[in-house]
C-alpha cells in the first residue's frame, strides 16, 4: 500500500510539477508582506528552479500581472533570483 501511494505521488509531480508552498514564501520574506509581492515570489521562484534545472518546477509567471503591478513584478524578480541561485549553488 505504500509503495503504491509513493508511486502515485511521484507520478503527480512528474505530471503537474512542484509549486512553492505559500509558507515557504511566508518563511521567506515574511508573512507581513503585501499578497501581490508574495504572489510574485511564489511565481517567480518556481521559475526560477525551473530555470535553473529542476525537474519538477516549472516555468510560472502571469505576464499581465507582471506588467501591471509592480509589487507582483518585484516578487516575482525577487523569488525568481533567490531560487534559482539555491539550486544553482546545490552544484549539480
């Protein structure tokens, strides 16, 4: 029965990716932050894995968002460097 759950999870993720955890962003830049900021780094983040090599992450960034709303494009500016230098720095 394990086995069969840890497989199902597995092929989850290879089939609709990761998506960083609203609490890990919370943990990150504070929990105190404005909610367009905090979207913005979630996205930004994925991306940023994503950009750096990560199988499961991928690529997430609401263009229209970006482009309108500075907090969500500074979040997401943010979360997409802080990411992807922690998997860059694992050295894979």
């Amino acid at each position: 029965m394990k086995k069969s759950v840890f497989v199902f999870c597995l092929l989850t993720f290879l089939f609709i990716g990761c998506k960083t955890n609203p609490k890990r962003v919370d943990n990150l830049v504070g929990a105190n932050q404005p909610q367009d900021y905090k979207l913005g780094f979630g996205a930004g983040c994925d991306s940023g894995y994503s950009a750096a090599g990560h199988v499961y992450y991928k690529f997430n960034k609401d263009v229209t968002k970006y482009n309108k709303e500075k907090l969500y494009q500074q979040g997401w500016d943010d979360g997409f460097k802080v990411c992807k230098g922690k998997y860059d720095s694992l050295g894979r």
